[in-house]
C-alpha cells in the first residue's frame, strides 16, 4: 500500500535549511520516493499554516521508513533539524 511522508515545516535558518533541501530529492528517488509537493504557493484555509509542506510518496510504509532511517538521509537530517521546526509523519495511502 502507498504511503506518503507529509512534512510541516517552519524555516529558521534559510541558508543552512537550503543545503539539506538541496539533497532531499536524489536521495528519496534512490529510495523509491517521489516527490509530490516541496513548499510552493499556499494558500491558507484553515489553521495554522507552517512555511512550507512536502509530500513524498513511498510504495509503501516500510520502504518510507527504510528511507527515512537510512544512513544518507541521518547523515543530513541534523542540519534539518537545526535550520528548522518541523512535524512529520508516515501516512499509509487508500
């Protein structure tokens, strides 16, 4: 079953945010990811709106995971995680 990684995202450090952003993409198509959305124009609804959103769709939930925890994504999920506030989760598709 398809699962997706949906990302909400708050930038603090643009500069520094923009170096892992700049890996993410060859590093989910390795994987088997696919990215479906990656910040872009918003516009607000309802709630409270981060800076950015990002969706990335899996084959399914392992192969996200597997993703996720490999050494190449942990290698720069630090300087995500110092340039930036986020909340993310696996969602498995219908």
């Amino acid at each position: 079953m398809t699962a997706y990684v949906i990302a909400r995202i708050n930038v603090t450090d643009p500069d520094d945010y923009q170096t892992y952003a700049s890996q993410t993409v060859a590093l989910a198509e390795k994987a088997g990811g696919r990215f479906l959305v990656k910040g872009g124009a918003q516009t607000p609804v309802e709630g409270n709106v981060p800076d950015r959103h990002v969706l990335i769709e899996f084959p399914d939930r392992q192969t996200a995971l597997d993703w996720y925890n490999s050494k190449e994504y942990q290698r720069i999920l630090p300087i995500a995680m110092s340039s930036s506030e986020r909340d993310i989760v696996i969602v498995d598709g219908m």
